[in-house]
C-alpha cells in the first residue's frame, strides 16, 4: 500500500546555518600561536566540521580524536590539546545566534500542513540537537530525531536512515516504500548515506558542500534552494496548498 512521501533532512546546513561553527574557526585560524599548517584550501566550514565529527560527550575520547585528527594542521601536541580545550568552551557561545536557514521554516509548514512526515538524521550529537530542538520548537514540524547517539554507525552509513523509517514506521503503522523517501542533505556524505539505504536523495546548494562535490555522488535531485523541494512532482501533488 502506498503512503504519503516521507521527507528526511539532514540537521546542520540544512535546518540550521551552522555560521556559529564557521565564525569559531575564523577566530581559531588567526591564532599565529598555533603554528597552522596546511589550511590554504580549507574552508571555515570544512575546518570547523572535522571538529563537530571528532567531539563527543566523552571528553577523553574527544580529546584522542582531535589530537590525530588535527595533526596535520597544529604540529605541536600540546597545542592541539590547548586547542581542543579553547575551541570546545568558545563555539556554544555563539550557538546562541543560530537560526533557521532561510526559507526553511515555510516550507516546514507547507510540508507538515499536508501531513508529510518529516524527521532530521544527523551525525550531530544528541544533546546540541535536543538543545536547538527546543529553541527553535522543532517538536512542531519533526516527529522523529536522531543524532549519532541514537546509532552505532554514523552517515554515510545506511542505518541512521534506517532507525528513522523504523520510527516513522511505527509512528504512522504503514509500510515503507522507499520510492517515496526522501533525504535532503548538504553534503556528500549526506547523499552517499540516502544512497546506501535505497532512498531519494536531495542535494542542495544552498548549504556548504561544492557543486562539483555534490555532483560527483550523483543525487537523485540537485536543488538550489530547500523551498524547490515542494516542486519535486511525487512530493508536489500531495500538497494542497
């Protein structure tokens, strides 16, 4: 039995800006105390995500992975713990500013108003999405969350799409069609994951990854803007207004 499209989105450059994250590493990478190396191609939002994939609430574990993962950039080890410390007390200050991308939140209405289920997959952690779930009253358009606390694989990996559907699946007691799921994403990896779970994949533009990135992972649709979702025709004609 068919069902009504299933949209599933990706958090961090699409339901939020993430300039608090870009403006950190801006403040960081002027810092000539930490002798950088190898940054000249690197975008603020590159630079700052190798950050948010290494963090965890485990302060230990998070430590490990900066210290390895920043290696190439900050020679010294010490300063890479200096780092770490400083980095991870600076960016929630600035979480502050955050807010809905633009566009974002009217097509959230249009969708949730024609009872298209709706859910956010991200590798962010749980506790920075349940804080912006609450600031930005995401209980209103979203019925399912899960963060990479909520899976022991993490995107590109299929299975926090799969816990997804298995949520929505309950949710609304129907069977999944994959035809009619959809996952909107702003970077490669966001793609690749909808790829591996057999799903529509929706890469947009308007967040931070590359066209020529993007285009090398060949989405199902490749959109300008989030508000040109409404106008995918197997999601248009459910809509009434």
């Amino acid at each position: 039995m068919s069902h009504l499209p299933i949209v599933l989105l990706d958090f961090d450059g699409v339901i939020i800006t993430q300039k608090s994250l870009e403006y950190t590493a801006s403040i960081f990478l002027k810092k000539k105390f930490y002798k950088w190396k190898n940054t000249e191609h690197m975008r603020l939002i590159d630079f700052a995500r190798l950050f948010e994939e290494a963090d965890s609430e485990n302060k230990i574990l998070a430590l490990k992975r900066i210290v390895k993962i920043y290696k190439k950039y900050i020679p010294s080890r010490w300063r890479r713990i200096l780092f770490f410390i400083r980095f991870r007390g600076t960016y929630p200050k600035f979480e502050k500013y955050e807010t809905f991308k633009p566009e974002l939140e009217e097509v959230l209405r249009k969708l949730k108003k024609n009872n298209i289920p709706l859910a956010i997959v991200s590798n962010t952690r749980r506790k920075r999405l349940n804080h912006f779930r609450q600031k930005l009253n995401l209980d209103k358009y979203i019925s399912v969350f899960i963060s990479r606390d909520d899976t022991p694989f993490r995107k590109p990996s299929a299975y926090p799409i799969y816990i997804a559907l298995n949520k929505i699946k309950e949710n609304n007691k129907l069977s999944i069609n994959k035809e009619l799921v959809y996952y909107v994403g702003d970077l490669p990896q966001d793609i690749l994951c909808a790829k591996n779970a057999k799903i529509n994949s929706i890469a947009l533009l308007s967040g931070h990854g590359t066209k020529e990135g993007l285009e090398k992972v060949k989405p199902t649709f490749l959109l300008k803007n989030i508000n040109s979702i409404v106008e995918i025709r197997e999601i248009k004609k459910f809509l009434l207004n």
